[in-house]
C-alpha cells in the first residue's frame, strides 16, 4: 500500500506524524517521531527509523564482531571490542562445561593480544557484552592485517549482497573479514594483494557517501567494469539497504571465516 | 580619563548602526565546518563574528575513573577552555573561576538534548577549545559543541542553538560584541532547542526592567533560529553535500 519514504534528517527533525511505530534511533513525542541522529529516515508501514550516518559501535546481541584478547581473569577473557563496554568470554565456552581453574591454562588457548571473531551472546544496559565463540566459523584469527573502519560503513564496505566486499577480495586474492564493530582482517596470499586491499578499503569508508563507489573501487583495483555485479550507481540507494546489509554482515562473516582456525 | 571617554562614547551612532557596523538585530556573521578533528568522534569549527571556536567530542566511552561512572545513564564532562594566545594580553591557560563556570553552564545547556539513558556507565567528554575570543565565545562554544556532539552520532532530542542579546545605550540588541558586552548595560545569553521550543540556558549580566527582559529574550530566541538554520546547513553540508533533498532510485 504505502511506499517507504525516504529523506536526509538531523537530530530535532520530525519525520512523520501520526501514528507510526519509532523503530531504531528515533523519538516519539507526543504525536510525532523525531530523529535522533544524522542519517537516512525511513518512514514505512512497519515504522519509522533512521539509518545512522556516523557513531560509534554500540554492541547489540547477535552482532559478529572482531575482537582483541586484552586480559584473562580465571574466569574469563576480557575482549576489547572497540566500544565503549569491554567484552566477556567466558573460559567455559572455550574449554566446555568441566572447566577448571586450576587444571586448565588459559593462556594456552588464547593470550593477550589474540584476535577472535565472536558473536555477542547477551547485552543489556546493566551488563557487559557477553562473547561466545562457539557458533560455526568463530573463534581465532591466526594472521592478517587489522585495520578500523567506521562501524556505519560496515554495511557500505559489505555492498548489496557482499558485491562491494567481493569485488575487493577477488581482484586482490584477499580474505577479508569484517567485524560489525568496524574491525577489518585482511588475509592476503601476498603483500601487494594486502596493500592493495586495505587502499580500496580506506576509499569505501572515505567516499562511502558519494555516487558511483563499485565502479571507482573497480577502477582503482584494474578490475573490467561487468554487468555482473551490481553496480549501483548511487550511494543513497546502498545506504538504504543497511537494513538487509547488516544480515549480509552476518553472513559475511561467517563465510569469510572459514579459514579462520578454529581453535 | 579612560573611564570617562568610555561614557561618551556612544555605542549606537545617529544613523542606528553598532560599534562594528551592524543594525540592532543583525547577527555577527556565522560560518560552520563540521568535521574538522580526525582523532575525535565528532568535531566542529565555528567562525562567530571574530571568535573562532573548536568543539571536539569524545564517546560514548569508557568512564576514566571508574567512579564516575553512573549505572542509568551517560556522563557528560564538558571543558571550556581559552587559549593563551585568544584574547589582546595574554590568557593564563590555567583554568579560571570563568572557564570553570562556562564549563557547567556549557554541560548543563547541552544536558538537556542529549538522551544520556541510552548510553549507562559510559562518558561523553566535549571539548571547547576558543582559540580567539570576541564576545560571546560561550553562545558560540554551546552552538559548535551541539553540532560536535550531533557529528559524534550521539543520540540528541534536538540540536542546541545559541546567541545572546543585551542592551547598550537605551536599546535591545542582538549578539553582542566583546566592545558591547564591557561598554554596554545588560549582556544575556541563551541556549534554545528550537524544535523543542525550550530555553536550556539563561544568564544575565546587567539590569533590565521585566519588559526589557521579555524583549531580550524574545531577541535572543529570534537569533538562536538563525543560527540554527547555519547549523542544520552546515551538517547536511557535511553529511549530504549539496543535496538537501534525497533522491528516489526506484
């Protein structure tokens, strides 16, 4: 019935009135919903939300990230995440329900300065995010190069259905995991296939908002311009479908961790 | 002798112009950079007049000492600070009793705006740097900070605007100058949401009668809505470069 609606927005600004459900990074007063943030709205029938356009990560459950080991208590690890929490992993997800602090060493399986991807089991606003690595394809990262990107340009490094990121790793024979919380591995076979990545990763974030990105980060890797791949021209668009991009992330992850060692 | 050329000198001239050529409710002119420190999460540089003002945010962040931290919601720390070199004699960088003020008042002004719920047991640290002051430096410093904390991606009720209007000679103006603030009668500045159409900061330096003081602020509020239309321009400047409207790729 109703189409969605789209328009650039600052905090303060009233997106619709009427009765609609806020969603995410909006207000409702009285009978209006008012953004929250700079970014994209997007009034629909499901509700009104506004796609954020700078912020720090703010960790949610379910969100894949990357993380660094920063210490161990004997409990547990603690994972910096690039937030304004630190992270827990408990050592009984690592070594199972029999875990022992005085039988097992835990900086035998991970030590500080350990890269992981995990997943975020549990976070509330009395809590620290708790970490899992458990699921399919997380767990250590043995090598790459670790780079930060902003966390809302997660979804414009990833593309429509992992386009952008793919692109990348091909041309570079790279493999590239990207964390929700902004945190990039680069895995390449060699150093100018790494350089090359992590340039063309820099450009996405630096340009993320402007027209025509696929096809600049194309040029920029000496890839042929084909059709195959989805090159949308206009960065709104990509914007707009952060939506179904932050499960793409998720899904990204998980196949781009499959060299990732499992420890 | 000083003292007594200062009380002759007319601050408004026979043809109704100020001291530095401006009508009695024109603003100083006002330009905005948003994005101007790389190392912080937001930042913004204001031209106000002759002041020139950088705000730069931090956060949402871990709370550094940890005692400070609070469990329902964010810390706000504010920190407005004049350079040495911003004002004619130079400015001890110590914190004096004024920055300390402006300080509060900055955080206290901001608070408002902000919904620090969404961010428990974290801080929010903005910081106001004047690296040359003309009056009005905290109007200035509330506007760049607003805009600073907007660029961070902190979640905001609404943006904080801000400018004074006072009274010199026998009349209400709008955004006094340094000249003006010493020379004139009344000094007040106000911080306003303009959305919310709510006053997040009053004070007043001087003596005004209950009608003046209704002008004033009602001056006030009419410049705090023009700056609010350079902010609200420079983000979308910023964010969206010259388009002001999305377009539809269907």
């Amino acid at each position: 019935m109703q189409e969605v609606k789209r328009r650039y927005v600052v905090p303060g600004d009233k997106i619709v009135e009427g009765n609609f459900r806020p969603l995410m990074n909006v207000i409702k007063v009285d009978n209006s919903i008012i953004a929250t943030r700079i970014g994209i709205a997007e009034s629909g029938r499901e509700g009104v939300k506004v796609i954020p356009l700078s912020g720090v990560y703010i960790p949610r459950v379910n969100d894949i990230v990357i993380g660094k080991i920063t210490d161990h208590s004997s409990l547990s690890w603690e994972v910096d995440v690039n937030s304004c929490f630190s992270a827990h992993l408990p050592a009984q997800d690592v070594f199972g329900r029999d875990f022992s602090p005085a039988r097992d060493d835990m900086g035998r399986q991970l030590a500080t300065g350990d890269l992981i991807a995990a997943r975020i089991i549990a976070f509330d606003r009395t809590r620290d995010p708790m970490l899992t690595i458990q699921d399919k394809d997380l767990g250590k990262i043995p090598r790459g190069e670790l780079l930060k990107i902003s966390p809302t340009r997660v979804p414009r490094l990833i593309g429509k259905r992992g386009s952008m990121i793919q692109t990348i790793e091909q041309a570079t024979q790279t493999r590239i995991l990207i964390g929700q919380n902004g945190i990039v591995v680069v895995m390449g076979r060699n150093l100018d296939g790494t350089k090359l990545a992590i340039r063309a990763i820099r450009m996405v974030e630096e340009e993320a908002h402007t027209a025509n990105l696929t096809q600049r980060v194309k040029v920029l890797l000496n890839v042929p311009d084909t059709s195959q791949i989805d090159n949308t021209s206009v960065a709104q668009t990509q914007n707009s479908q952060k939506g179904e991009d932050i499960q793409s992330t998720i899904e990204e992850v998980e196949e781009e961790i499959e060299e990732g060692e499992k420890t | 002798m000083n003292q007594a050329q200062n009380q002759i000198r007319k601050l408004i001239d026979e043809n109704g112009k100020r001291t530095d050529g401006r009508t009695a409710d024109e603003l100083r002119e006002v330009k905005i950079t948003v994005g101007v420190v790389k190392n912080a999460d937001g930042s913004a540089f204001i031209e106000f007049g002759k002041n020139k003002i950088v705000a730069a945010v931090y956060g949402p962040r871990e709370v550094h000492p940890k005692h400070m931290a609070l469990p329902d919601r964010c810390v706000l720390r504010c920190r407005y600070h004049m350079s040495p070199f911003s004002t004619d004699t130079r400015k001890n960088p110590a914190p004096s009793r004024r920055e300390v003020e402006i300080s509060k008042v900055m955080r206290e002004s901001l608070e408002p705006a902000l919904i620090l719920e969404d961010y428990p047991r974290a801080a929010i640290d903005v910081f106001v740097e004047v690296l040359q002051a003309d009056g009005g430096s905290r109007c200035a410093g509330i506007t760049a900070a607003s805009i600073a904390l907007a660029d961070a991606g902190i979640n905001m009720r609404d943006i904080v605007s801000a400018c004074a209007a006072g009274k010199i000679d026998d009349t209400i103006v709008l955004d006094i100058n340094d000249t003006e603030d010493k020379e004139g009668v009344a000094d007040m500045p106000v911080a306003y949401m303009p959305h919310l159409e709510q006053v997040t900061l009053l004070q007043l330096d001087g003596i005004l009668t209950p009608e003046q003081f209704n002008e004033c602020l009602d001056k006030a509020i009419v410049g705090c809505n023009i700056v609010y239309g350079i902010q609200r321009q420079a983000l979308m400047q910023k964010y969206f470069g010259n388009e002001t409207e999305l377009r539809e790729e269907q």
